[in-house]
C-alpha cells in the first residue's frame, strides 16, 4: 500500500498536468466541505452558494480528477516521441495492467481507492445538488428579479410550506427529465434576458392536478355548506365596516348532493372547454362527457368561432387549476388588501378616511408602477392639506399605518417585472376577474337550449350584501 502512495505520488509529480489537476481536486474538495459546513452551521444562506457548491465547484473537481490520468498518458506519450527505450512504453499507447507485476498491483489499489472515494464524493455532491434544485430558494431567489412577483405571493400564502416543485413537477422520472430540460431553457432565457415580462400565465405545460393537487387533497372529501363573511369598509370618515355574508355550496364527497366540487369533480363526467384567447378567459364552446356517452355542447351566443375552428380546435380537460389558477401566487386587489389590515389593526380604523384614501393612491401608483415614496407623501400631503389634526394628534398610528401599507405596496407591486395585483386573472369567484362568469353567464347554450347558470343561488346563498350590521351574523352569534 505504501509503495503505492508512492507510485501514485510519482505519477502526480511526473508532470505539470497532473499536477495541475490533483491541485484543483483539492482545492474544490476543500472548498466544497468549507462552504458545506458554513451552510450547515447556518453562518450564509445565500441562494447563490448552491451553484457554487453544487455546480461551480464540482466541475472543477471533474475536471482536475479527468486532467490527472491524461496528464500521465500525455507525459507518457511525450517520452515515446523522444525516443525513451523503457520497455513498458514498448506495448503502446496505453499502459499494460499486467497483474502478476507488484507494482501494478500497488498501483491498482491506490487508484481503486481512490476512484471510489471520488464517485461517493460526486454522487453526494450531485444528489445532494438535485435536492437543491428542487428547492424553492432555488426556484424562487436564484433568478430573484424575474421570479420575484410569484416568490413573493408564495410566501405569503396557504401554501409557502409546500414546495414549487410539488405542484410544478410532480412525482415520477419523465417529469423530472421534462422539468430540467425546461429548467435550462429558463435559465438560458435569463442570461439572455428574452423571458417576457411580466411571465405569461397560463402554464401551458403543467402538469394534470390530479398528479400534483390531489398528492395532497382529496377530493371526494365531503365539505357541505361553507360560511364565508367578507368585511370591507366604506369610503366615509370613520371607515365603517360592512359586510358581505356568504354561504358558499362546495358540496363534494361521493353522493350526488348538490354542490361546486359536486358538480365539477364528479367522476361520472368530464368538462372540456375551448378558448379562444391566450389567457383562457373568453370561453367559447363547453362540453360536458358524461360516462355513459352523452354528450352535450354549449356555445357562447357571439362567438366568433366557425365550426372549422372549433372542430380544428384543442379542448382543455378542466381541472383543478381551471378555478384554482392562484393557490399560491395570490395578488388581491388594494381595496382588498387594505380591508384585511384594517381589520387586524395594522392599518388604524381611527385615522379619518384612511381606508378611502389608502385604496385611492394605493391604486393611483400602483397603476403606474410608481415608487412606494409617491403614496406616502400624496397621504401625508392629503392630511397636511384638510385635516392637519391627524398629523399631530395621531402620528403614530398613521406613521404605523403607512409602513403596513408600504409592505403590502411591496407585495402588489413589482415594477421591473411590470407584474401588479391584477396583471394576472385570478378564476375562483367573479369580482375580480370573470372567473366563474366565464362559462356561467346564461348565455353559453346548448343546441336544446339548456344553459350555464349564473342563477345566484347555485353556488352560493347572498345571506347578506354590503350590510353595515347584517341581522344573520347576530342570529349566528358571529362576533363583529
Ligand atoms: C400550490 C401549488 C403551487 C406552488 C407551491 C407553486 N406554484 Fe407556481 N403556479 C401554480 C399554478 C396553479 C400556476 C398557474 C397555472 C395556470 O394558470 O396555468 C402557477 C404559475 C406560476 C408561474 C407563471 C406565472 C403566473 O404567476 O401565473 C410561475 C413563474 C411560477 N408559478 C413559479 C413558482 C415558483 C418559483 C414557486 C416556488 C417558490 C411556485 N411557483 C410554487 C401553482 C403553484
Ligand atoms: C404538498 C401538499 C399540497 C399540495 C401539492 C397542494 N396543496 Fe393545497 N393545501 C395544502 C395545505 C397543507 C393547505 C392548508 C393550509 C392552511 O390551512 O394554512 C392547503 C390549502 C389549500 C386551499 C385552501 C386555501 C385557503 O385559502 O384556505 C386550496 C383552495 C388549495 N389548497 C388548493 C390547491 C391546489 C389547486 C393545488 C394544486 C395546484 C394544491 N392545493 C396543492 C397542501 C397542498
Ligand atoms: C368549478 C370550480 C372548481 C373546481 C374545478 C375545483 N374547485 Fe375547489 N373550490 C372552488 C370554490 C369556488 C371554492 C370556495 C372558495 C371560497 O369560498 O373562497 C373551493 C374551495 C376549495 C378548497 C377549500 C375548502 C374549504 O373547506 O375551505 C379546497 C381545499 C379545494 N377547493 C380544492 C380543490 C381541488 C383539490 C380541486 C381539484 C380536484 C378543486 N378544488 C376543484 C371551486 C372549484
Ligand atoms: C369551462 C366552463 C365552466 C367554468 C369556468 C365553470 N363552470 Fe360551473 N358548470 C359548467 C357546466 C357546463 C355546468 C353544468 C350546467 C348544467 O348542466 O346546468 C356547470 C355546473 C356548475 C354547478 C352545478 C349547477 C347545478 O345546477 O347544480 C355549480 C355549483 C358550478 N358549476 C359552480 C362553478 C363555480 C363556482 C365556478 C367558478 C369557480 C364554475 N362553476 C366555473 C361549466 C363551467
Ligand atoms: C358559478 C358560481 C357562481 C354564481 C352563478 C354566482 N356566484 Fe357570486 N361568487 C361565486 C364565488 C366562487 C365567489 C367567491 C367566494 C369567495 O371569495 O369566498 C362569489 C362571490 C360573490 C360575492 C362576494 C364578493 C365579495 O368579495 O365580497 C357576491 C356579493 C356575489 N358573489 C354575488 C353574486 C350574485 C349577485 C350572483 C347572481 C348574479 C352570483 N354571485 C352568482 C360564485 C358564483
């Protein structure tokens, strides 16, 4: 074994180029466990250390550990040109292995050794860069600048523990493939700075919800009736809530109960629908398959399409995420934002107007993707202005006020990536964007006349509509 070190260590010192690449073996190694160690004891967490340590540096460790071997061909090529008689350099270009020879032996095993411990090496740094990869600082930090807008509404909603790639790519080898190959397109579209801004939505390629929703939730579990209480507030001087009572049908489980998830993830049939714009939000034509074979085609009543296009056309099976576009990347619009912080305290009720004037320059700037500072000195402007009272007497709570409202500016507003609160559609009701309205709008209609509902008892019960003390929310005891 020592002998070997030492035939190795030969070989090594034999020639610059082997030289070279032991050194930048090393070197890497070192680095790699020095960083290693430093992201474990918690000391960086930078999203860049990943390609350091998992992609920069191993490369360099490959490449020293390939330069070693040919270092030694080359310098044993060179001894062969200039005329070196030994008699191991007789057989050719190639060494012998030549077994019953102690040195080859000695040789062998060093090398042996040292290879395995190489491939462990390269194995753990390539799993361990996979794991990375998949991670949502990768997906979400690495490419700051133009994932920013949805990084940021991911972590700030139901689902910032569960990772992109959970719902991104699934489970199973061919998505895995699929899902680096479109990896590496992005990043080259990043070098190269020709991805569109903002990012176009929808995904097209994304994967069936039932492979990646459904890992997670199940849905023939039974929900029934939902109560839902909306609390807005009026543009008036002492921001008065008001509120909107919902009780929303979701209905599910197995039985034929009346319901949205009853109706539209109900295994007796499948929904298909045809669009005919980018976004998917002018529907066309619908058509439900029921199992048993029927067949019924609704049409919107001014569609432009012919009856070539639409038998040339591609359907889309409707799934989960036809409703559930945003179940991470969740933008709501300033009024909404606003109300939801007035009504944790963070934005003070006491503030006179303050909920009018907060929605007006919210909306006002984010409108022209201004800087944050335009907000605030047009509020504190506006008060300075017709009631100098509040900057006196309650410069705290509005001095608190405008850093919530900074921070939700923040989350709405993304100038570089020209992304705001309503830049992408969201599906789920019909305020904000069409949504549900889409197809339920009593004008999609079927050759027999039937049509999509948009009857405002079908998907929910209005047990009340901005009421500034809605009598149900006492009979239910809801506190307000
Ligand atoms: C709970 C599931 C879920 C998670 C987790 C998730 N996404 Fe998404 N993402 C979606 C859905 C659904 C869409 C919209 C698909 C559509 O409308 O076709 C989307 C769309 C996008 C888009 C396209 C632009 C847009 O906003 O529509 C980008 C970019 C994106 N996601 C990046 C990410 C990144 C980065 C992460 C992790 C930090 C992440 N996503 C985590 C479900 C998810
Ligand atoms: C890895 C598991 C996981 C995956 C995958 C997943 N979810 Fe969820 N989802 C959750 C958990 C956990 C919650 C509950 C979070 C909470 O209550 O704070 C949740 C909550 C929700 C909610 C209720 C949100 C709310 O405002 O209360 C909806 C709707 C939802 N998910 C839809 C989806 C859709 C659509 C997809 C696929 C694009 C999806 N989920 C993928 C785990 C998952
Ligand atoms: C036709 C549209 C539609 C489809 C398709 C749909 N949902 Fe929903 N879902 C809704 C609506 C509407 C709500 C209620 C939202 C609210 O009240 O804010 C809801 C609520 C939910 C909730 C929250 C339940 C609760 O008790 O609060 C979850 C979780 C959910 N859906 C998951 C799914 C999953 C998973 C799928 C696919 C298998 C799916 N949905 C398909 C429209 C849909
Ligand atoms: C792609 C078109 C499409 C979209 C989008 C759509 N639906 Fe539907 N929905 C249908 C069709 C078609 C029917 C069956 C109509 C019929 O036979 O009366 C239906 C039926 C329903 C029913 C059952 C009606 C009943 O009479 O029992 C409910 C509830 C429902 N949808 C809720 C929703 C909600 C909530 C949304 C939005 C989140 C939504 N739908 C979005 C196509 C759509
Ligand atoms: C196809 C299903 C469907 C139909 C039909 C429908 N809605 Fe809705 N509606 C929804 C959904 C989904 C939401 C969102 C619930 C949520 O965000 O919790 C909603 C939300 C609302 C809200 C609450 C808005 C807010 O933010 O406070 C009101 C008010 C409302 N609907 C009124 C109506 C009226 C009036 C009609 C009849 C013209 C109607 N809806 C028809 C599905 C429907």
């Amino acid at each position: 074994m020592r002998k070997g070190v030492q035939l190795f260590f030969g070989v090594l010192t034999s020639n610059a180029i082997s030289l070279f690449g032991a050194t930048l073996v090393t070197i890497a190694a070192l680095f790699i466990v020095f960083f290693m160690l430093l992201s474990y004891l918690g000391h960086v967490n930078s999203p860049y250390l990943g390609i350091l340590v998992f992609l920069i540096l191993p490369t360099f460790f490959v490449i020293g550990l390939v330069l070693v071997p040919a270092g030694a061909l080359w310098r044993r090529r060179q001894r062969r040109i200039h005329g070196d008689t030994d008699p191991e350099l007789a057989a050719g270009f190639y060494p012998v292995l030549d077994f019953n020879r102690a040195k080859t032996r000695q040789m062998f095993t060093v090398v042996g050794i040292l290879t395995l411990v190489n491939l462990f090496t390269v194995s753990l740094i390539s799993y361990q860069g996979v794991v990375y990869s998949e991670s949502p600082t990768f997906c979400g930090q690495v490419c700051h600048t133009v994932m920013e807008p949805e990084y940021t509404a991911y972590l700030n909603s139901p689902h910032s523990h569960v990772a992109c790639v959970d719902c991104h790519i699934g489970p199973g080898a061919s998505w895995f493939v699929k899902a680096k190959l479109s990896g590496l397109r992005q990043v080259i579209a990043v070098a190269r700075k020709s991805y569109s801004t903002p990012i176009e939505t929808p995904v097209h390629n994304l994967r069936p919800s039932e492979e990646t929703c459904e890992e997670c939730h199940w849905p023939k579990k039974f929900s029934g009736d939902s109560l839902r209480v909306h609390k807005h507030y009026l543009d008036d001087e002492s921001n008065t809530p008001s509120y909107t009572v919902l009780l929303m049908h979701l209905g599910g489980g197995r039985s034929a109960s009346k319901g949205i998830h009853s109706w539209h993830i109900s295994e007796e049939k499948d929904t298909y629908y045809l669009a005919s714009d980018e976004k998917r939000q002018k529907i066309d034509v619908v058509r439900v398959q029921e199992k048993g074979g029927a067949l019924t085609e609704y049409r919107m009543s001014d569609t432009t399409l012919t009856g070539a296009d639409i038998a040339a056309g591609e359907f889309r099976r409707m799934d989960c995420i036809d409703c559930h576009n945003r179940p991470t990347h969740i933008y709501k619009p300033p009024a909404t934002l606003i109300d939801y912080a007035i009504t944790d305290g963070s934005i003070s009720k006491e503030i006179p107007f303050i909920r009018m004037k907060a929605v007006e320059e919210f909306t006002a700037a984010g409108n022209e993707f201004a800087p944050w500072t335009q907000v605030d000195e047009k509020i504190r402007a506006y008060y300075a202005e017709n009631n100098p009272e509040v900057l006196e007497t309650m410069k705290d709570k509005l001095d608190a006020s405008l850093v919530t409202l900074e921070r939700l500016y923040r989350q709405s507003v993304f100038p570089e990536m020209k992304v705001k609160w309503d830049t992408y559609p969201d599906n789920i009701g019909h305020t904000n964007s069409i949504g549900c309205f889409r197809c339920h709008d009593d004008s999609h209609a079927s050759s027999d006349g039937k049509v999509i509902s948009q009857d405002c008892n079908v998907c929910h019960t209005v047990l009340a509509w901005e009421e500034e003390a809605p009598e149900i929310l006492n009979q239910l005891e809801v506190p307000q």
